[in-house]
C-alpha cells in the first residue's frame, strides 16, 4: 500500500521505504508459507494475473455478463465466515461452472471466522475432495481477505505462485 506524501514520492506501508510506485516495492519481495504457516494441497507453478474475489459474492454474479472472466488467472477466493456446510455449496458450485478447469492456479485465504459445523474432515479435505487432482498449485491458508496480517491484492497483477512441495510455497508480484 501506499501513502502519499508528496506529488512525487510515497511512502510504501509495506517496507517504509520511498518509491515512485507500488511495483518498486513489491516487485522484489517474496512471501513464505515459512512465516504465514500458507498450506500447499497441489505442488505446482503458475505466473499469470491474479483475482482476489470474495467467494459469496463472485457467486451472485453467476450466470450474468458481470462473472469475472477467469480463464488463464490464479483465483484467490476469501471469506469472512467459513462455515463448511455454505463453503461446499460454493466450491460446488464453481466447480459446476467449470472453473477450477479454466484457471491457472487457486489460492484460499485464511478465513476469519471458521466453523466445522461438526464435520469429520477439515476445510482442506472439503477443497481437495471439490477440486480434485491439478497439474496447477493449490494453496490455501494464505494471508489475504478478513485476516491479520493481509496481503493487499492489487486486481490482475501479474504474480508467480510456486507450490514445490507440500509446505513450501513463494508468492511474489512480477
């Protein structure tokens, strides 16, 4: 994020330094599953814009011309209250809508208020099981949406995803 502080120069909130741009930034830091504790269910890698959508929300724009056009894009869906009986009607429903075969790689944010609502499995299995088997990286847990801390997002910047192993994931903006 950045602060203006001047016509020219701003202060970046993210590492307190002066930049002309947010990219200036950004563009060489990387983010660890190390620090975030992120989550790697699908090994893989992916360098392509990002959306950052609410899940609930991208949802009531299904079947209409407002759908975000998400092919070739790394999805990262959040939301507030995850509660896994709502949470497998809406992966569901993106995957009825074919789009965990369109996309270049998924992303799930950490929600803020979890609820099992008394299920034998964990929000990770409901993903995998709705997902399934992809030759794209799948993390999940990750900093962003209704959390602390939060990745600020910047819609359709260009970012490298790589997910090599299970636990051990990068997130940079290029």
């Amino acid at each position: 994020r950045l602060l203006c502080v001047s016509f020219s120069k701003k202060i970046c909130l993210f590492c307190g330094l002066c930049h002309q741009t947010w990219n200036e930034c950004v563009k060489n830091v990387s983010f660890g599953v190390e620090r975030n504790r992120w989550r790697v269910l699908t090994p893989g890698s992916a360098n392509a814009p990002i959306l950052a959508l609410n899940l609930n929300t991208m949802l009531c724009l299904a079947g209409t011309e407002f759908f975000p056009n998400l092919r070739g894009r790394i999805l990262l869906i959040e939301q507030m209250d995850a509660s896994l009986v709502m949470e497998e009607r809406l992966l569901r429903q993106l995957s009825l809508m074919g789009v965990f075969n369109e996309i270049a790689g998924l992303i799930v944010s950490k929600p803020e208020v979890y609820d099992s609502a008394g299920a034998p499995f964990t929000y990770d299995d409901l993903i995998r099981e709705i997902v399934g088997a992809r030759d794209y990286p799948v993390v999940t847990n990750f900093d962003c949406g209704h959390t602390v801390p939060m990745i600020t997002i910047p819609q359709g910047a260009q970012v490298k995803l790589v997910a090599e192993t299970i636990g051990c994931a990068t997130f940079q903006f290029l």
